[in-house]
C-alpha cells in the first residue's frame, strides 16, 4: 500500500523490479530453468487474473444528505453559541460579529465573480460590507442607506481607473455584491438595536434555522422524491420545504408569544415567510454557484462549506423579518 496526499491509494501488485534484460525476475523459490534444456514444461494450470495495475481509490464516507454530518453539526453548534453569547451579553457585540462573517463572505462572493472575469475591487466592498452594520445599528436606516451608497460609490470609482473593457459588467457586479451581502445585513443590526433586539433578532435567525434543520430531516426521511428545482439544486425538494413550514411557524408561534408577547398567529406569519425567503436565498446561491461552476463559496466552515453558503437564507429573510417584526411589535 502507497500513502500518497489525499484519499488512500492502493497499489494493485505491480511488479516493480524488472531483471537485467528488461523482463520480470523469477518467483521466488523457482529454480532458473533456460529455454531449450530439455526439462519438460509443466502442466498449464488454472488461469489466474493478473492484478489490476489500476489505483484503487478509497472515496470519503458521507452521510446520505451528501455532507459531513457531524461536522456540519459541530460547526452548527459552534456558530449558534457565538451568536447567543454575543446576543446576550453585549448587544454591540453582535453587530460586530455580523459586520465580520458579511465582510467574509463579501471577498467570498468577489473571488467567485473573478471566475467569470469580472473585475470587481475587494477592499472598498469588504471595508464596506464591514463598516454597514455597525452604521446601521448606530444611526437606523439612515446610517444603513449612507453606509451602502458609500460603498458603492467608492468601488465605482475605483474601478474606473481600471481597463475600460467589460466596465458595465463590472460596474452591475459592483452593485450587486453591496445589494446582495451588506445591504441586507444591515437589517439584522436595525433589529439588534431595536428594543427587546436581542429576541427579535433570536426570533429572526431562530426561525431560519428552523428552515434548515426541518427541511433537512423532511427531505431525508421522505427521501425527497418530488424535487423543488431539480436544475438548480437537485436536493431540494417540496417534501423538505414543507418540512420546512412547519418547523419555522413552529418556532416563530413559540418566539414571538414568549417571550416578546406578541400573538401566536403573527409568529406563524413569520414563520411561514420565512420558510420562503430563506428557500429563496438557498436556491439563488445556488443558481449563482451553478452558473460560475463551483460547488461551494468557500471552505472556511467544515460541512457547510463558506461563510456564503451559510448566509445565503439570513441574508434574504432579514429585511422582511425586519419589517414583520416592526409591524407586530410597534
């Protein structure tokens, strides 16, 4: 057996110690018999397949949702305790913490736009990205609005500078990684600042959560046999959506009437919304990595993927969380 980087590779019994005239050396144990010297050939034997000369490739065991289960776990559990600690300790801290997974998954996003050639600037937008919602837990939708058109207006005229070809392409790209990471961001700290934040937003991400986990459990159980968009995400599947359903207005009925002391029915609208956005945000990620020809944003997070593949749901459902929740809750 050969260890070699990467999966396990088993050589198929090769002989790799030719004799002096080029030819295989004899068996061991078996006496050197010229040709022509008059010792008569044994009997042939049964036929023995040679051993295949073919690596032999050991694949990776996966659970049969097709990822790492345990550590998507792991990861899970790690990145939901980040956010309850900064949630309920120290408001401000959440923000923070938000402002650095929508910079990171901001670079996620340009680096795959690359792939198509856009030329799209990384520092203003990430800066940007970062700086958006501290801005908006700080100073409401107005710091949102000015944090935004800022950052856009600094890519713009940076990339201006650059080579005049393919600029309205680069210019749309510009456009679209501030609308579609730190814009709608900045939703999640106007719901952080907001009174009772810290159960409004555990209300918001509780929620989509929610719309993972039910929608996981339903389309494996099920088996998902009646796909969603089998041309876009193939594991998609209406059985896991409603899965998914049920499991956020579950949680949004359980949230919003305790302990934020809203009604029930309101916590299933919120839930039921969800359940959309979140599929939606899951599915345009998904139509954007298939169109580039990638399978994952990033690698940073073991069984999730990139930092993107787990904002994907969040970052569609904040601003429509943001305004439920502010019509529910004056």
């Amino acid at each position: 057996m050969t260890t070699v980087d990467g999966p396990t590779v088993v050589d198929g019994g090769q002989n790799t110690n030719p004799g002096p005239a080029g030819g295989d050396l004899p068996a061991p144990g078996t006496p050197d018999i010229p040709e022509h010297s008059g010792v008569p050939e044994a009997p042939p034997g049964p036929t023995v397949p040679a051993a295949s000369t073919e690596p032999v490739v050991v694949p990776p065991r996966r659970s049969r949702a097709g990822r790492d289960l345990p550590a998507a776990i792991g990861v899970g559990a790690l990145l939901g305790a980040i956010i309850l600690v900064a949630l309920f300790t120290v408001r401000a801290a959440f923000t923070v913490v938000v402002a650095a997974a929508v910079a990171i998954g901001t670079v996620e996003v340009i680096r795959a736009l690359r792939l198509t050639g856009l030329r799209v600037p990384i520092v203003p937008l990430a800066v940007g990205a970062f700086v958006t919602p501290p801005m908006a837990y700080l100073s409401g939708l107005d710091g949102l609005l000015v944090a935004v058109t800022t950052t856009m207006a600094v890519a713009v005229v940076l990339r201006l500078f650059g080579p005049g070809d393919g600029l309205l392409r680069d210019l749309a790209g510009i456009v679209f990684v501030a609308g579609y990471v730190g814009f709608p961001a900045g939703f999640a700290a106007l719901l952080t600042a907001a009174p009772e934040g810290s159960w409004r937003v555990l209300a918001f991400v509780g929620t989509v959560v929610a719309s993972d986990i039910g929608g996981y459990a339903a389309g494996v159980l099920s088996g998902g046999r009646h796909k969603m968009a089998p041309s876009v995400s193939p594991g998609k599947s209406w059985e896991g959506f409603a899965g998914s359903a049920l499991a956020c207005m579950a949680v949004g009925a359980v949230v919003l009437a305790w302990p934020l002391g809203a009604h029930a029915w309101q916590g299933v609208v919120l839930g039921l919304v969800t359940a959309c956005t979140a599929t939606v945000g899951d599915l345009g990620e998904s139509l954007l990595k298939r169109d580039i020809g990638i399978k994952d944003m990033g690698s940073l997070l073991p069984g999730h993927g990139g930092i993107m593949d787990r904002l994907d749901s969040l970052l569609c459902t904040a601003p429509v969380s943001w305004l439920l929740l502010t019509a529910f809750l004056h």
